[in-house]
C-alpha cells in the first residue's frame, strides 16, 4: 500500500536526456521527457491510437510523438497532430504534475489538484556549495516498506555490511526512537571506538587520522511519504562527537529516496550528501563506489526477503525494540493511506 497524493522522485535529469523514459510509479506507468523549453512534462505511457507505450517515441520540437504510427502527444495529454489524420476526437491521456528540483525530476501520481510544489522538502545539501553530492538508482523487488524498515533499524549493520560499515559496537549501543509531527527519529550514538573501514577511508580522505578511536553517530530520519535522511558521522574521540568541528570529524548524510514502483517493488535512489571537501571529485567518485556496494548488499537481502514473505504470508512477523523507527513510520503511512481513503482518493494501484 502507498499514498499517491505525495511527490516522490522519479528520475534523474541525465534519465531524459537523450529520450523519452517510460517508468512506473505507484502503479501508474508514466513517460517523462523535455517538452517545450526544455521543461519537464510526465504523461500516461499509453498511446491514444493503438494503446502502444509512448516511452517507445521520441521528442520533436517540444512534442512526444509515438513511435508506432507518428501521432504527437502535448505535454496535457490532448493529441496534437498525426500525419494524415485528424486528432480533434482524440480522447485526452492523463497528464501528471511534475517538478525538477535539487538535481531530481520529481511526480505527484495522485490527484493534481492537491499538487502543490511547495510540499517537497527542502534539501540544503543540493543548493549549498559546501556540500558534495554522489548518488546512483536501484531498482529492487521488495515492498518498499521493507527497505524503509531496514533504513530505520540499522542494527543490520553489523551483519549485513561486517567488511565496510559494520561493527560489534551498533549492536551494544542503545537506540533511541521518537515522533515529532510526522517525522520520525531514531538515533545512535557509539563513543571512543575504533571506526570500520568505510569511516577508515572517509577520516583519510578529510586528511584526519584513521587509526585513533572515535565518536561516531547515526541519526535517521523519516519523512513521508518514503524519504529517509540519515546523518551518519565519526570524529576523533575527545573533541564532541556530533558536536564536533569540522577539523575533527567526517561527516554526511545517506540520502534515500524511495519510490514505489508496484506493491512489491520500488525504485531506490540512494547517495551520500557531504560536508567536507566538497570540490574533490575523486573522493565523490571513491565513495559513490563505497556505498553503491553497501546497497548492493541491502538489495540481496531485502529481494530475498520479499520472496519468503511471498511465500510464507501467514507467518507473523516479530517486533523488538530495534524495529521501532520502522513501526513508527509504517503508523505515519497508515495515517496517509487513511487520509486518501477518507477523501475518496485510491490507497494504492
């Protein structure tokens, strides 16, 4: 189940540079490209004429023209023109809201008239030259709630990513989890440890020792619909933690958006947003690299995962103190899904 009336992201810019792209979104198959101006338009990936995906076409002096019969498509969905042919009976396709903001094309699959672009949320990170930002694009077959669940428990750590993130100390450190509005919060806070190799990396490439112990921090943020920011950090051991000056620590914050592709599918577009060295492409590059194979692994997991909930849907999932940031946000989407079917709105495709 997910909320349709939100603004999820969809793709990235360079995703429509060439051509047009045909994606899925809470079950709404839509094409995104550059219309008039080089604006961004996003309409129903369905042909009019003869039902054929219009993601299959290509962009012409601002218009979409379907690539089976040459019919051309205006970004409101009316048809505008077909060789030979006239459109004015041409019954209308569906025709989406859609905002391109800090560096990603966003959509409002739902109701248009409650579309309002000031609902997306603001992103200091992507309009802030201070800040570096590398990121990439899963596609993964899981409910997302699976990987919100796992973006909120990040005790998996541990087990999951033992060769770069992980260590014994997440699993010791107590967690913290609480709601303020619609937002919910969990914390973790590990003092005067040794940093794993991941952080190892990060602390040489702020040109800061990585073999003296730390404070490191993990703070995770959930926003609906299915976006979660999770500010994660280590500092040298003495100087404040999170607290600390820039001279002392490396700090970022995962960037995960997470869009709904069917009910057991999503798109992940995950990345690193960074406050230290910013204008250093190689270290950008050496940590994209780092993390897309951090989330690799996240990937395997929650796929097979997803399958053995497929398989076995009587079973009863437990919940312990750790899955708290994960029960507490599938509340705050409960509330959403509510809200929708309360308005007379779809809850889900």
């Amino acid at each position: 189940m997910f909320p349709k009336n939100a603004w999820y992201v969809a793709c990235t810019p360079d995703e429509i540079d060439s051509k047009p792209l045909g994606r899925q979104i809470c079950g709404e198959k839509i094409v995104f490209y550059r219309g008039a101006g080089g604006k961004v338009a996003a309409v129903e990936d369905f042909c009019p004429h003869r039902g054929a995906p219009l993601s299959l076409g290509f962009v012409r002096e601002g218009q979409l023209v379907c690539g089976y019969h040459g019919l051309e498509m205006g970004c409101d969905g009316k048809a505008i023109s077909m060789p030979g042919q006239r459109v004015r009976g041409f019954p209308c396709i569906r025709s989406y809201p859609v905002e391109e903001r800090y560096g990603f094309i966003w959509v409002w699959p739902g109701d248009k008239e409650q579309a309002d672009p000031a609902q997306i949320h603001h992103l200091e990170w992507a309009d802030n030259p201070e800040w570096a930002y590398g990121g990439g694009l899963y596609h993964i077959n899981c409910d997302y709630r699976l990987m919100i669940d796992n973006l909120m428990d990040l005790t998996h750590e541990t087990y999951v990513h033992a060769s770069s993130i992980g260590q014994k100390e997440i699993d010791e450190a107590p967690v913290n989890t609480r709601v303020e509005g619609e937002q919910v919060i969990t914390s973790r806070f590990m003092d005067n440890i040794m940093p794993p190799p991941f952080w190892r990396m990060a602390l040489r490439g702020n040109g800061l020792a990585d073999d003296v112990p730390v404070d490191r921090w993990q703070i995770c943020r959930f926003s609906p619909p299915s976006h979660v920011m999770i500010e994660v950090g280590v500092a040298h051991a003495g100087h404040g933690g999170y607290e600390a000056g820039p001279e002392h620590k490396a700090s970022s914050i995962v960037v995960d958006f997470i869009t709904p592709e069917t009910e057991t599918s999503h798109w992940y577009f995950w990345g690193m947003a960074r406050h230290f060295r910013p204008q250093d492409k190689e270290l950008t590059d050496t940590i994209r690299e780092g993390q897309g194979k951090i989330f690799g692994e996240d990937r395997e997991m929650l796929e097979l995962q997803q399958a053995n909930l497929l398989r076995h849907p009587e079973r009863r999932l437990l919940a312990l103190n750790i899955d708290a940031g994960g029960v507490q946000s599938r509340k705050v989407l409960d509330k959403w899904l509510a809200r929708e079917a309360g308005d007379g709105q779809p809850a889900a495709a």
